[in-house]
C-alpha cells in the first residue's frame, strides 16, 4: 500500500463522515464532498431563515440514541463531542387526558431490570402486562437463533404471540414506529427484534435515551475536525458523476473539474447511484422509502416541565422540550398521513392533540410554527429487503459504499449510518493490503 494513500468520499452525511474519520485517523489521507453547505445529511441543523444570520437555529427532525449504539457514540467520542449528548434514564408516556406513566430501570439486573416500571405502568392492564412480559420472553429466546424472521413483518410476529391489541398499539408500535421509521405491518420483524434486544433486554442501561444538547450541525462543526489534519472537507462541492473505466473509477466529476484518488466511497442515498455512477451494476429497485415529519411550535409560555415524552393513541408520537418549555418539537414517524397534508392543516392537528396531552397548550397562544416534511427519511425496513442490501464492496474494484440502507447490521438509523461508514473504511484498507478493524462490538 502506498505511505499515504488517498480516498475521496462522496457525501457527507453521518456515513460519509464516519468513513472519513476512520480512514482519516489511520493515516489515509481523505478528501469529502459534500453538495451542501454543512454536514450531517439528514441528521443535520439549519437557521430558520436562511437571510438572517441571527436566525433561530433548529434541528430538521429530533434524532436520539441509546446507550446501545456503541458506533455513533464511539464516532462522537472520536470527535471530542459525546459531553454534548445528554442522556435521560426516564421515559414519559402521556395518554389522552394527561395521565402519565414513567418507565425506568429498578434494582433487578437485565433482562429483568424494568419489572418494577412494567409493574407500574398505568396504560396497560394486568392482562396486557402478561402478554407482553410473554412477548418478551420470547423475543430474548428466538433473536439470533430464529432464521426466518427477515421474511415476516413485526405485526405478524406479534399476532404469532398473541400480543394483546392493547399492547400492540401502546407498547410495541410506539417504541418501534419511531426507532425503525416503519409501520409495523411494513417492518421486518428481524428489525423489531433487534431494537428490543439490544436496548430493553441486552444491558440494563441500553434504553437511556441520549438526545444532542446542541443542534445536530455543531456536532461536526468545522472546529471538532481540526484534530484530523488527514481529513479535507470541501462544501458545496457537487459531485456530478463517478467515471468508471475498465472496472475501475477513473476520477470523480466534481463542480465540472476532474478529482483523481486511490479509492472511493460513494455515502449517498439509494436513489442516487444510477444518476452518479451508470457503470455501477447494482439493483435497488426493491428499496423504497419512509417519511418523518418534525413540527417545530414556538409558544409565549410555556406548556410543560418534561424533557421528553412519547405520546399514546393519536398521530403525534413523541414531544421534545427545546427550550425552557416554549419551544416544542413534535415527531411522526412514518408519517404517510402527512405527506400530502398542507401544513396549516397538519399544525392545527398537532396543536389539537397536544392540548389533549398538555393542559397549558390551550392557554398558550402560538407565535411561530414551522412543519419540516422528510419524505426520504430512511429506507423502508420491509420484509425480504435485507438480502437486497448491498456490502460495502463492489463489483468495481476501488469504488465502495456507505450508507444506513446497506448492510450495516442494523436498520435506518444513524447507529445504522455509522456502522456503514466504518464498515466501507474497513474495506478500503482491505483493498489496499492493510486491512483494519473500526466497528465496535455491540454491548450484548
């Protein structure tokens, strides 16, 4: 392998980043192109008014983790950054009318670890606390050992061990809807498994919610990659084609001038490869995709003490307290419903429904509300897709890929993004005859 060999990655997002920075720390020198003018792809901040540079800064949806995503918080660490996510070991969850329940871990050592909550949980009854306790047993017997599980969808899991409607709809599609970005009858019950696992049973701490404590863009801020000297960012640096020759990339096609490296990492969503790289013989026709819609709401007072809370029985599923209580975002995952709906209608629906969860809502007066609509938020986790998805590897000898739709191990998450990144890093040095390791085991 040449001393100092080069790599030029196309995208940066969370993938792209993470590619970038492993190959970076390990002597690789490394040039990302990123289209836009700041980082993190969908996981990213912009001001509310582009014209203003004093403008109010806000997420473009609300992105969490668990303790479990051992890969974003070893990237976060890499980066100097993990003090600015700040972790809740306390979950709320609002019914209709404002009774609220809190789940958290008790005394008993995992899986066992959150009997005490369950035990209090007020929107289940005795009888739907049996069937799931039953749910999860046989979710810890049958993950990694079940073979068949990529090829059913999580609601047929869940009919298969009798889940009550109650649990289901309360219990299991609140939790999953949100961390896999799918509904449950179009989710692949291999996915749903997997987040149960890895943050409810697997460790007493996995489920600790971690939410970023500054905006997502100052995360990767251009401060925290003065540490890396090998790793060049270029912004507004459009990538028009990946000129393939002889089973080879040739060079990159970048703002009309010719980029030459020894590899390249294509970070980009599925639906850009045929436009970026025709000579790249890969079928994703089978991917499609999930939206999330974020409802940021500005009030003159504020209309709750909680950090957070997920939201049971109505379209709104999660509420995050940005500020001091007057600045409220509000999450839906999935959110096919809103798709098509104008935004004044899809605002008026929220502030109907947070006025059933949040008394204060209906003293309050809104001063400012902003409806961001991601209609490709992730890939849609559906049965059968698994084996679809493409290695980091491809049949183009220098040409490898990174993205939370390949095969990472885990769904679309940004745990999910991460673990593409170092994976196609991983590669590369394999190709170069120097192979290394970046992806960190999980916890379990």
């Amino acid at each position: 392998m040449a001393e100092r060999a080069t790599v030029a990655i196309v995208g940066g997002g969370l993938a792209g980043l993470a590619a970038g920075l492993a190959l970076g720390s390990s002597d690789h020198r490394v040039t990302v192109f990123e289209a836009r003018p700041f980082l993190g792809g969908r996981a990213t901040s912009f001001p509310l008014n582009s014209a203003d540079d004093s403008s109010t800064t806000i997420d473009n949806c609300q992105h969490v983790l668990l303790r479990c995503c051992t890969n974003l918080l070893d990237f976060y660490g890499r980066l100097g950054v993990k003090d600015r996510i700040r972790f809740y070991r306390e979950f709320y969850w609002i019914e209709p009318g404002g009774r609220t329940s809190i789940m958290r871990r008790g005394l008993l050592p995992a899986p066992l670890h959150f009997t005490e909550s369950f035990m209090k949980l007020r929107f289940l009854s005795i009888s739907d606390k049996l069937s799931l306790a039953s749910g999860l047993l046989a979710l810890k017997y049958e993950y990694g050992k079940r073979t068949d599980l990529d090829r059913i969808s999580m609601l047929d899991w869940l009919y298969e061990k009798g889940q009550t409607a109650r649990t289901i709809e309360r219990f299991w599609r609140q939790v999953l809807v949100s961390a896999v970005n799918e509904d449950l009858d179009r989710m692949a019950a291999a996915h749903g498994l997997q987040v149960f696992y890895h943050g409810f049973l697997a460790k007493a701490d996995a489920y600790e919610m971690g939410v970023p404590a500054v905006p997502l863009v100052n995360l990767y801020s251009e401060e925290v990659w003065t540490q890396y000297p090998e790793v060049e960012i270029r912004h507004r640096a459009t990538v028009q084609q990946v000129c393939i020759e002889n089973g080879r990339v040739a060079s990159l096609l970048v703002n009309g001038e010719q980029v030459q490296a020894d590899a390249y990492v294509l970070a980009v969503p599925f639906e850009r490869l045929a436009t970026l790289a025709p000579g790249l013989s890969l079928d994703v026709s089978r991917f499609t995709h999930s939206p999330i819609t974020g409802i940021h709401l500005w009030f003159d007072r504020p209309v709750t003490d909680l950090p957070h809370a997920t939201l049971l029985g109505r379209t709104i599923q999660w509420m995050f307290n940005k500020k001091e209580g007057k600045h409220i975002q509000v999450v839906v995952s999935a959110s096919r419903s809103l798709t098509e709906m104008p935004k004044a209608e899809v605002i008026a629906l929220v502030l109907a429904e947070l006025k059933e969860f949040f008394p204060r809502v209906r003293e309050a007066k809104l001063g400012r509300a902003h409806v961001i609509k991601e209609v490709r938020a992730t890939f849609s986790a559906a049965p059968g897709l698994e084996e679809q998805r493409p290695g980091s590897a491809t049949a183009v000898e220098n040409l490898f890929l990174a993205g939370d739709w390949t095969r990472s191990g885990w769904p679309a998450t940004m745990e999910g993004a991460v673990r593409s990144g170092y994976l196609a890093a991983e590669a590369v040095t394999k190709s170069f005859g120097n192979e290394q390791r970046f992806l960190v085991q999980e916890r379990a």
